[in-house]
C-alpha cells in the first residue's frame, strides 16, 4: 500500500474535515502518500487533486464543510464516467480510493468495482443517519444538536404568541432527524414516515387538528410540529394550509434546512469521524467494497451493499418515548 485516493462525496456533513484530517494522519504515520480528489467523483473525472499533508491537515478537524469541497456527479450513472474514474485512479497508480460520503456516494463505489481492481472503502457521513451497519453517521449528532437550538429559539416566540409552528428538518426519506430532535425539544407533534401513514393522511391531519385544539382549551403556550422533509404533501406549506382550511387554525412555518449541514462539528462526530479514519487507512491495505463503522461503541466493518441496501429504521424506543409523552400531555 504506498498510495491512496480520497473524497468527499454528496451532501456535506459536519466532520468531514475531521475524517480527512485523521485518514491524512494515519496515512502519514505507515508511510503513504495521500492525493485528494476535489468536488467528489468530478475531481476524479477531470483530474483534480492536491496531496494532502498533516501541515494541511492538523488545523482542520473543527470546521464545518469539507477543503476537498464536494458535488454530486451525474456522469458516475453512465458507464463512460465511471471508467474515467477508473482511468485516473489507474494513471496515479492508486492502491485504494476512501469515499466519505452517503447513499449515493457508496452506490458510485459499487458501479466503480467492476472498472478497477483497487480497494475501494466506504466511510458514512451524512445528517440523514440513513445508512445501515453503523448507529451513527458522521454528521448526525452535530445536525440535532443545530436543529434542536434553532427550535429551543422558535419554542420561545411559540409561547410568546400562543401560536402553532411547522418546523421542517432534513432527512431525505428518513426520520432519524425529525425523532430526535422532536424529542430533545419536547414537540407537541412529531410527523414522520416511521408515524405517519402516507396512504392516510387525512387521518394524521384529523388526530393533529385534535390535538392541537385540545391544547388550546387545556393551556396557553405554542404548540410546535417537527415535520420530516418530502413527508407531506406540498411540503410544511401544504400542511399549513390543510390546516388553515380545514379547521382555520393559523400557523408559521420555519423551514431548517441546510442550516442542519453546517457548523462546527460537535465533540461526537469530530470522535466518531476520527476513529472512522483511521480505521479505513488499515482495512484499505487487505479489504474492499466496505464500509466502516460504529456499532455498539464498536467499530465495525461490512460490506458496502449492506449498507446501502439494509434498511434502518428510528430507533423503536424513540417512538415508544415519544408515544408516552403524547399520552402524558
């Protein structure tokens, strides 16, 4: 092993830097050179990288982003694009290629595989928290912890107007986010695809008209909806106006968005993006199409497709908790 490629790939994640950081170190340390690819795929596509040193690298593992920047690349769903990959890799005598990234991401070093016969590993970053074979993505808890301060914020004109928001939170199609931090900001409605049955709608609206109305009758405060994103039709404003037409309750919607991607990364995403660092510099030297992860506060190594394709749904105690509160109040 004396050269490997890195990227970072798709939406951005708080603790990207400090993977690049760690990977760049541990390569350092067993002597091995490490080229950075920029804007994900594209840079392998059109030969774009900068080696990366540990003077580049030491100051880095607190900020928000990625340096090797980031993008999504349609020609990685054409063949052509993914043997240009293949190409480049080839050219600078690569041995491995580390991929941070997500779904997408890791989907790009499957389609890679049959091109190229160098090992390909996998590290999971992403607010979603979607991907299986890890109980934490790297990103995730620095994504609660920006979305649950913005609501504590929102929480506090909520009261102050006795007034009903809509808060919208990233996820994708997971509701890892919106479970998490419902809770955490003590939401009197939590909407997401774990809870909500799409096919019947009108009744999830039914059951929240009910229990917003009974709110209002029993105390006077705000009443605050974490809904998940692409859940509702229409998104947090066709919610708002469901609600305004079918029971005239007014409401303010406030979507989060990708104010949930960046930031400094909290203490546990700049651990977790370290330890997944280092771990993919050893598995690189005798292991391919994996990714590496953290289960059970261990660390953890599993093939790639599992992890795209293995389903992970919320935690089943978070919506046991969140059932009782609701029941409580």
């Amino acid at each position: 092993m004396k050269r490997i490629a890195l990227i970072t790939s798709g939406g951005d994640a708080p603790g990207m830097n400090a993977a690049i950081r760690s990977i760049v170190l541990a390569c350092h340390e067993q002597d091995i050179q490490c080229l950075g690819f920029f804007h994900g795929y594209n840079g392998l596509m059109h030969d774009e990288f900068k080696e990366l040193t540990v003077d580049l690298v030491a100051p880095i593992i607190q900020f928000g982003g990625t340096i090797l920047k980031s993008a999504r690349c349609k020609e990685m769903h054409q063949n052509s694009g993914v043997e240009q990959v293949a190409s480049t890799l080839t050219r600078h005598s690569i041995d491995a290629l580390i991929v941070v990234g997500g779904d997408g991401s890791f989907r790009g070093m499957m389609a890679l595989q049959p091109y190229w016969q160098g090992h390909l590993i996998g590290i999971p970053a992403t607010i979603d928290n979607d991907l299986a074979c890890t109980d934490k993505t790297i990103g995730f808890a620095t994504a609660v912890s920006t979305a649950t301060h913005a609501i504590d914020k929102i929480r506090d004109t909520a009261n102050a107007f006795e007034r009903v928001f809509i808060v919208e939170v990233m996820g994708r199609h997971s509701g890892h986010i919106a479970f998490n931090v419902g809770l955490a900001t003590g939401a009197e409605a939590i909407l997401s695809f774990e809870n909500c049955d799409s096919k019947n709608l009108e009744q999830v609206q039914a059951d929240l008209i009910n229990q917003i109305q009974s709110q209002r009758q029993h105390n006077h405060s705000g009443f605050v909806i974490v809904l998940a994103e692409n859940l509702w039709p229409g998104g947090p404003h066709g919610l708002q106006a469901a609600l305004r037409e079918t029971a005239h309750i007014e409401s303010a919607v406030c979507v989060l968005g990708y104010i949930q991607r960046g930031g400094n990364p909290c203490p546990e995403d700049r651990i977790l993006a370290t330890e997944l660092g280092i771990e993919a510099v050893r598995a690189a030297k005798n292991r391919s199409g994996v990714m590496v992860g953290k289960v059970h506060g261990q660390i953890s190594i599993n093939c790639i497709i599992r992890a795209t394709e293995q389903s992970k749904p919320v935690d089943q105690a978070l919506r046991l908790a969140y059932n009782q509160i609701c029941q409580l109040t």
